[in-house]
C-alpha cells in the first residue's frame, strides 16, 4: 500500500511542479518539439529517398536479346536457369510480338522507319528477357553467368546481352544509393546528438530552478528515487505532449507538401505516407519524447544528490 501511496505522490508533484514552473516548461516543450520535429523530418526524408532510390532501381536491367530463330524451349531453359540465381529479383518474357509492338509504337511519328519495317518479310526482332537484380551491385555477377552461359552452351540462342551499355548507369545508381544512406545516417546521428544535449540542457534549467527544495529533501532524508520521480515525470510530460504537438503540426504540413512531393520524388507523396505510417510514426514519437524526457530529467538531477 506504502508503494502506490508513494507513487501517487510522486506522480502529484511532477505535475505540480510541471504547471507551477510555466515558462521552464513551455521552454522544454518547445526544444523537444523541435528536437522530435526533426527525427520525425528525418524518418519522412529516409523514406521519400528509399522510393525514390526503389524508383531508380526498377528502371535499371539487364536485357538478355535473343537470336530471330530461338526455339521456345531455348528461351525457357534460360529462364529458368536465370530464375535459380539467388540475386535476381525478377525475370520478364518480352515475346517478338511484344518487342515489334513497342517498337512501332516508339516510332509511330517515324513513318520512314514504319515503311522500311513494312517493307520486311517477316519480324525482324527477336525475343528478349528483362533481368532485374535484387540490388544494383549484383548486376556484374549476372552479367558474368549470362556470358559463361552463352559460352558454354553453343545452342543457348542469346545474340547478345546489353550489360555493357547499362553499366555505367547501374554503377552510378550503386554509388548514389550507397553515398545517400551514408550522408542521411550522418545527418541523423548528428542532429540527434545536438538536439538531445539542447533537451538534456533545457530540462537541466528546469531543475537547477529547484535545487534548493532538492537540497531540503535530501536534508530531511528523502530516498533519491523519491528526489528523482517528480522529475521524471515532469520529463515525461514534456516529452508526450511534445510529441503530440509534432503529430499535429505534420499533418497540415503533410497536406500541403503532398502534391509537391510527389511531383518532385515521383511516386512518393508526403501526406499518404504520413497517413498510411501514422500509427507507426506515432507510437515511435510518444515512445522517443517519453524516453528522451524521462533520461534527460533522470540524468540532470543526479548532480544536485551528491
């Protein structure tokens, strides 16, 4: 009984001291508000990239073209071949009919090159297979067992593979995802560090303000948790209802920015990922301010216990 009568107490003075130390409290609020603001930036930012970056990947391939007079059963030996690397993604049959359609459509304001096409006995184009890998870096390696493939097999009916001519947008886009992920986690870990010691410093004012009632408690022989607990949970609050202010604020943002976003990032738009990812978003804020108050008031108040 002791235990809860103590933890209503404690959980009494914290949002005694929260609503009596107004301008302190208003002042933390505001930094975690913008501490949480910019994680929640950086969460939204890491996921537009990774659209955009996904984007980017489902453009690039490996194109396998083969010969005019490629049996079936050549075609879906290879297919199936292809289809057993770990690091293929995806495997699409463009049949000679497809290929000769897209063609004419590609050229349909050429009426030169549609006339020449005419002009042909038969379809000059032959089937093809659109290879995708799981990531731009394992390109090379399918590359190299296509080629080992063809070289192996004299009747494999593969005319030629445009890995090649791919090569230099593959390894960029290699380079692009690789440098992006790295910046964006030096970013984050930096204004994460910058915006908890701003928080940490603010909750300390707070404190510093109470030192001397501090100092009485420990007189009289108050346990450091008690000392503690009122802290902790003004930190808390500070850390939930700021939360909950970032979460109001992004939503009028999110649709405002919506259509800019996605005309700029292509498919990825800010409002409907906040709204698909707001249980989510939600729970890691609360669970982030909770715990960045809470530590921050836990740790301030350690100096004046000594």
């Amino acid at each position: 009984m002791t235990f809860w009568v103590t933890i209503k107490r404690v959980t009494r003075y914290g949002l005694l001291g929260f609503f009596r130390n107004g301008f302190v409290s208003l002042s933390a609020i505001f930094i975690m508000t913008i501490t949480l603001f910019v994680a929640s930036a950086l969460i939204i930012f890491g996921a537009a990239l990774n659209s955009v970056l996904k984007d980017l990947t489902t453009k690039v391939d490996i194109t396998v073209y083969m010969m005019v007079d490629a049996t079936d059963d050549q075609i879906q030996s290879l297919q199936q071949s292809v289809k057993t690397l770990s690091q293929v993604s995806s495997v699409e049959y463009i049949s000679r009919e497809s290929a000769l359609a897209t063609f004419e459509e590609r050229h349909k304001n050429d009426q030169l090159t549609l006339q020449a096409l005419q002009s042909l006995p038969d379809n000059p184009l032959g089937a093809s297979l659109e290879i995708r890998a799981k990531d731009p870096s394992q390109y090379a390696a399918i590359s190299k067992y296509l080629e080992d493939y063809q070289n192996s097999n004299s009747s494999s009916g593969i005319d030629r593979i445009n890995f090649v001519q791919n090569q230099v947008a593959i390894d960029r886009l290699t380079y692009i995802i690789d440098a992006s992920h790295k910046t964006a986690l030096t970013i984050a870990i930096i204004l994460g560090i910058a915006s908890l010691l701003i928080a940490f410093n603010t909750i300390r004012l707070a404190i510093y303000i109470a030192r001397d009632e501090i100092s009485v408690m420990n007189i009289v022989g108050a346990s450091h948790w008690f000392v503690r607990g009122p802290f902790v949970v003004s930190g808390f609050m500070y850390g939930v209802l700021s939360a909950i202010i970032v979460l109001v604020i992004l939503y009028p943002l999110t649709v405002w920015l919506g259509p800019p976003s996605e005309h700029f990032f292509g498919t990825f738009n800010v409002y409907s990922y906040y709204v698909s990812t707001f249980p989510l978003l939600a729970l890691i804020l609360l669970g982030t301010g909770a715990i960045l108050g809470s530590a921050s008031s836990y740790l301030a108040v350690r100096r004046y216990l000594q």
